[in-house]
C-alpha cells in the first residue's frame, strides 16, 4: 500500500462555474464536503451561495457550497485537498501555471474535462504525481448562472492517476465522489476511455457547431450524418495506428450512442452561440496531431477544425 492509503479527501476546490463544474460541486456539497466553487465571471458565482446551485433533468437537486472566489490565486489562502479542473481545456495552461504557485505535496488537481491529453498539459506545470484524469458521463447546459439542465447522465465515471503512487488517493476520491451519488470508479485504463469519448465528441462537436444542429437532428439528416459517419472512421483509424484499444466493437456502439443522443446541444455549439472560443485543439486538434505522428490522413479532422477556427476569428 503507498502512503496515501489512508487519504481521505475533505476540502474540494471547482475551477469553473459552468455546468459541469456546477453539477461537481453541487454533489460534493450535498455530500457534506466544503466546497470552493472558482470562476473568473462573478455573475455565474452569486447564485451558488445565495440560492444554491439548481441541477434538473436527469438528476434534480438545489444545494448551496462553502464558498466562491474569483480568482485561482485566492485557493492559496483555502488549500482545498482535491482541485478539479472542469473548464475549456484551452484555458489550462494559465490555470495550472496559477495552481503551481501555491501546490503543495498531498493536494491533487484533476482533469475533469473533455478533450485529449488535457492531463498532460498539467502535468507540465505540477508533475505526474498530483496530476489525475477522469472521464465525466453526462450532457449538461447553463439555463442560467448557477441553474444547470441534464438532458443525461450515464453513471459510472472514471478517474487514474499519473503516477502510480497516487493510485490509492485516486481510488479515495472516486469512493467520495460516488458516496456524494456521482458514481465514480477508479480505472487502470483511463487513456482507452479518454479516446473512446473523444472520438464521439470530435464527430458530433464540430459538426454540430458548424451547422447549428442539435445532436439528433444532425444524426437523422443523412447528408451531415455522413459527415459524422467519417469523422468517426477516421478517427478510429487515428487511434488504432497509435495502439489505442478502443475495442472491435467502438463503431456500432458509438453509432448507436450518439443516435440515441436526444434533442441536445453539445458544448462547442453553445460555445459559438455564445461566441467563446472552443476546445477543437484538444478534440478534432489532436486526431490531426496524432494522424500526423502515426502517417495517416485526417482529412475530415483538418477540415472541421479549420471551419470552426474559422468561426472562432469573427469573434
């Protein structure tokens, strides 16, 4: 047993107020943990404290954290156990910058996010050893500052650790996580699980932010279902060609995952239509990237990618 097979995480910091961010802190509070809900936007915070942070749809609850602050500096004074980090991934590089000020040995800071490789860029700045990702199963959207819908939610999600002497604090956070009724199961395979997701998100991400459809209508039309049908070949073969086990049967069941997706917009969609810059770096970005390294064409990806840059420059 390593020395963390006693760790019992108590103190929880969120980094960003928006609706996963939320729906963490919201269960972690409803747990009886303190709670220290950050964003750098003050009118998506008031709300947490005042009424409560509202979830309705797949989970319904209303329930009010510790506290909230503005600023990633202001955790240094808190000195929160567990950071999770569930902002845009583009934003990662100053946040974890900010967290290295203040870390110390025994706080943990993880990657609650989607995209690939997110984990690494903070490993950059804390190293291995505290740095942690997970997989997070559920769809969700701000109504409101602090008022999430859940138009899903697909328990169980996973975390692992980096280095594997932090295995039995990964294994201690995901028993608080799932005692607070997020399910949460510790994996040795988080890497498979990370692609496996993201291959579903690079195929309906895009596409839907480029045609303002939601993710059953752009399923059921069958000119952008083609699109979507081969971005996720594509992205199959990417991940194949670098020894990634997704498994014999990912396709049917992606397939048959985002078919049953319902009415939902994702992310990258409500990102433009709010005209924020997206995550497409950490997504479509990174299948281009590892097409590149194992020589195979991404033309879909690079395509894409460049039209949502592209969306992104009027902004």
């Amino acid at each position: 047993m390593s020395q963390d097979s006693n760790y019992r995480p108590q103190s929880f910091a969120v980094i960003g107020a928006g609706p996963v961010g939320c729906i963490v802190a919201a269960f972690l509070s409803k747990g009886g943990h303190e709670v220290t809900l950050c964003d750098v936007i003050p009118g998506l915070l008031a709300p947490a404290i005042d009424r409560g942070i509202v979830l309705e749809g797949a989970e319904n609850l209303q329930q009010k954290v510790t506290r909230t602050c503005n600023s990633v500096d202001d955790l240094a004074d808190i000195g929160p156990d567990v950071i999770f980090i569930t902002v845009k991934a583009n934003a990662l590089p100053l946040i974890a910058s900010a967290i290295g000020g203040f870390h110390k040995e025994g706080m943990y800071v993880v990657s609650w996010q989607n995209g690939i490789d997110t984990e690494l860029e903070i490993a950059k700045a804390l190293g291995k050893e505290p740095t942690m990702r997970a997989v997070v199963n559920y769809g969700c959207g701000l109504a409101g500052p602090a008022h999430v819908k859940m138009p899903f939610h697909h328990p169980p999600h996973y975390i692992q650790e980096m280095d594997p002497a932090a295995a039995d604090a990964a294994v201690a956070i995901a028993r608080v996580l799932s005692d607070c009724g997020l399910t949460t199961e510790h994996t040795d395979h988080i890497i498979n699980m990370v692609w496996r997701k993201s291959i579903m998100n690079a195929c309906m991400n895009p596409v839907c932010a480029v045609t303002g459809l939601t993710m059953a209508q752009a399923m059921g039309d069958p000119i952008v279902f083609g699109i979507v049908d081969a971005l996720a070949k594509e992205c199959v073969k990417v991940a194949r060609a670098n020894e990634i086990e997704v498994g014999w049967d990912f396709y049917p069941h992606a397939m048959s995952y985002m078919g049953n997706a319902g009415n939902h917009k994702p992310s990258m969609l409500m990102d433009i239509e709010n005209r924020r810059r997206t995550e497409i770096d950490f997504i479509n970005g990174k299948f281009v990237e590892y097409g590149q390294q194992a020589g195979i064409e991404t033309p879909y990806n690079n395509t894409l990618r460049s039209l949502v840059k592209g969306l992104e420059s009027g902004f």
